[in-house]
C-alpha cells in the first residue's frame, strides 16, 4: 500500500513538472512569434520610409 501511495505521488509530481513545462514552453512561443512580427513589421517601416 506504500509503495502505491510513493508511485501515485510520484507520477502526480511527475505531471504537475510536464504541465509547467508545457507552459513555459507555449510561453517561450508566444513571445518569439510576438518577436519576429514586430522585427518584421520595423523593417517593413523602415524599407517604406527610406530614402
């Protein structure tokens, strides 16, 4: 019965880390997709208004 009780509050830490993680990953991917559109939209700017 221990041994169940250890393998249960093992594998429900395991899955709380794998949702943090998971979270910190679509992070990561919001802000680098929000990063390449706004350098691309700055050097759409700058192309149209140069001289």
């Amino acid at each position: 019965m221990d041994e169940d009780s250890d393998r249960d509050d093992w594998e429900r830490r395991r899955l709380e880390q794998e949702t943090k993680d998971e979270r910190k990953v679509w992070y990561f991917l919001a802000y680098f997709l929000f990063g390449i559109h706004f350098i691309a939209f700055v050097m759409i700017y700058a192309v149209r208004h140069a001289k």
